[in-house]
C-alpha cells in the first residue's frame, strides 16, 4: 500500500502535460514503471491519479458487487466513467487528457494533493476553495470521523 505525502503546485501546459514534483517522483519510484489511472472524482470537482497497484485493490473490491443489482451496475459504471490508463513519462510528465481537464476544469495552475494512497489532481483556484469551505467545518468533521468512543489505537 501507498502512502503519499505533500501537496505541491505545478503547471499545465496547453496539451494538458504537468511535470510531476520531484518529491511524488521520488514517493512513487518504486511503482512508477507499473503505470497509473486517472479518473474523475466522486465528491469534488478534481481528478484521482491511481497508483496501479491502489486501482487493482480498489477493484478487487468492486468485482465482488453483485452484477444483478441495478444500483451496484449503475455505481460501477457512473465510478469508472472516463477511466483512463497514463503514465508519467521519462521527463517525469503526466499527460491528462483533454475530456479529464474538461472535467476538472483544470486550466493552467495546478495543485497535487496526496489522499493517503492517491494524488487529487486540481485546478488550483478550486482547490483553495474547497479548502476555505470546508475551513470552518473541519474541527466537526474531524470529531466525527476520527473521533471514535473506543479509540483502541491510541491515535488523537
């Protein structure tokens, strides 16, 4: 399992290519040659960049929804909808495609963002807004995601 650190801004040019940071580089060396997904977010208005390894796990689980519900086939096909293949080339380049930088409304200035064992890819404007919404709210939504009663691990 990965586990990413950083967020870091970049630019794209006008074919949709970023440079990578070097600090994700550096993270992600040792899986860099098993390629990457990207895909449109579910909650917010960015793209997810899937380590393979990370997007086959993820898969694992999605293979055992039961096909003959039509929510989980809905779900299925609305989750993977623009799901593509990249790579980061020899350069260290991302090339994001252009229906994906359409989705995210990604122009020039870009943030990188680790989620735990993904990259959010953002248009920075967006992101700095995400983040000043949700400001106000985050002490709550940290008590309520965090927060457990039994709190076994000892994390706080």
């Amino acid at each position: 399992m990965v586990n990413l650190i950083g967020t870091y801004e970049c630019k794209a040019d006008a074919k949709g290519r970023l440079m990578m940071p070097a600090a994700f580089k550096k993270q992600l060396s040792p899986i860099l040659q098993d390629g990457f997904v990207l895909k449109r977010a579910v909650f917010q208005p960015c793209l997810e960049l899937y380590p393979m390894e990370e997007w086959n796990l993820l898969m694992q689980k999605m293979n055992k929804l039961n096909r003959f519900k039509k929510k989980n086939n809905d779900f299925i096909r609305r989750f993977t909808a623009g799901v593509k293949l990249v790579e980061i080339d020899a350069t260290g380049r991302l090339l994001i495609p252009k229906d994906l930088m359409a989705f995210a409304e990604v122009k020039k200035e870009v943030v990188l963002s680790s989620a735990v064992n993904i990259i959010e890819i953002w248009d920075k404007e967006k992101y700095e807004q995400t983040i000043e919404d949700t400001a106000v709210d985050f002490a709550d939504l940290a008590e309520e995601v965090m927060g457990f009663e039994d709190d076994s691990d000892g994390v706080s």
